[in-house]
C-alpha cells in the first residue's frame, strides 16, 4: 500500500465500473429489456424495449443516465413492440435488428394483437444493423454480429473490452431460442452459436432476452443444445 500508492491508485481506477446494466422484465413473455449505460458519460441505450413503456422510462429516471439511442436485437413483438413508442418519446435513434427481420417490424400491430398486447406500432429502424458493424453509446462500443436461426434478422451486440454481449434470444442459460417460428432454422441457430459466439471466448458473459445471463464458457461447456445432447 505504502510503497505503491500511485499504481494502486491508478488501478482502482481501471477497476472502476465503465459501464452500468440494469433489467426490465416488460410485456407477458417476461422479456429482459436491458438499459446500458457509460459510467463517465451517464449515455446509455435501450436494448429491445418490448412493451410497459412507462415502466422502462421510470427506470431510465431512476437511473439517472440518458438515453441516446434504441438498440434491437430482433424484431419479435416481445421486443419490439414498444420501439416505436419509446422512440417517440425520449427522440432517439433505432439501431437495428438486421434488415431481415424487415417483415416483423411490419407487422408489430398485428403480432401484437394475436397475444392481446396494444399500443404498439409498425415501424422502420434508422439504421438497419449487419455482420462487422459497430455501434456506439458514451465510449463503450459494440461490434455486430448477424446471428440468423432464431429469426432470420437477429444480431448479437458484442464489447469486447468488457468481455460482454447481449445475444437476443439466441442463447440462453442452459438452452437456445425457439426456432418455430416464421424464418426460424434450427441447424441456423446451431451454426451461427458455434460459429459466431463460441469464438467470442469462455470468459465473456452476457445477458439474454429471457431469464438469466450466463457465460460463453458456462454454455459450451454444459448446454445440452450445444454439447450434442440434444
Ligand atoms: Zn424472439
Ligand atoms: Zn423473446
């Protein structure tokens, strides 16, 4: 402590946060809309604002930070269906999913009222995402990867300083998204988490769109979907 005072300094300060996470379960699917946010700058994002806005803008509030853009993992209504909405209300910028999923975000009313949920809105993202590009919020930056088999748009949002990702609901603790839906492929799924996160490394955790987060590590080693149990 004595002798070092100025390294040790200057480590705690490495050590110190540079980013911030928070979870909103919103609408009936319990979707994990998750606001991130730049320690230094207090700028964060929305990620996959599904529905409950008024429940996510309380959040941002009692956060503290501001939200300079949207970002979105895929275009299922459970997260998107408040896109548009929460847009509006706080003048920022969607980014994302990739243009493939285009024929869900025109559909946001109708998928909505198959499971009774109001108030959401068809809608074109300001800036369609793809593989190799990155986005930014404060000084974190993220790098895109296109992760099709859930649905055929679904992008994963990858720090690679942090060792962190948000994958959508492409993986998830212990099992893998859903792939009955409309441009689902299971054998997609499988290839793009074998060859796009596994490569990530074993130390990056990362949360998903539905219960808790895990790690990359965690999951190669014990998901039966990717250890050929299932
Ligand atoms: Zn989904
Ligand atoms: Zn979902």
């Amino acid at each position: 402590m004595t002798e070092q005072n100025d390294s040790q300094e200057s480590r705690q300060e490495s050590r110190q946060a540079k980013a911030g996470a928070i979870i909103v379960p919103v609408t009936l699917f319990e979707q994990n809309c998750t606001i991130i946010w730049d320690e230094p700058s207090k700028k964060a994002v929305v990620i996959d604002p599904g529905g409950d806005v008024p429940k996510i803008l309380d959040a941002i509030k009692q956060t503290g930070v501001t939200v300079e853009k949207i970002w979105l993992t895929h275009g299922h209504i459970d997260h998107v269906g408040g896109a548009a909405e929460l847009r509006d209300a706080l003048t920022v910028p969607i980014e994302g999913p990739h243009v493939a999923d285009k024929f869900l975000l025109d559909n946001v009313v109708a998928s909505g009222a198959r499971f009774g949920m109001t108030g959401g809105r068809d809608f074109t993202p300001d800036r369609w995402l793809d593989e190799g590009d990155s986005v930014s919020i404060g000084g974190l930056q993220f790098d895109i990867l296109h992760c099709p088999g859930h649905s055929p748009g679904s992008v994963v949002f990858f720090n690679k300083d942090l060792r962190f990702a948000h994958v959508g609901d492409v993986l998830f603790a212990g099992s893998v998204g859903r792939t009955d839906l409309p441009g689902g492929s299971h054998a997609t799924l499988i290839s793009s988490i074998k060859t796009k996160l596994l490569p990530l490394g074993d130390d990056v955790g990362f949360i998903c769109g539905h219960g808790a987060g895990s790690s990359i590590g965690q999951e190669r080693m014990t998901n039966p979907f990717i250890t050929g149990e299932m």
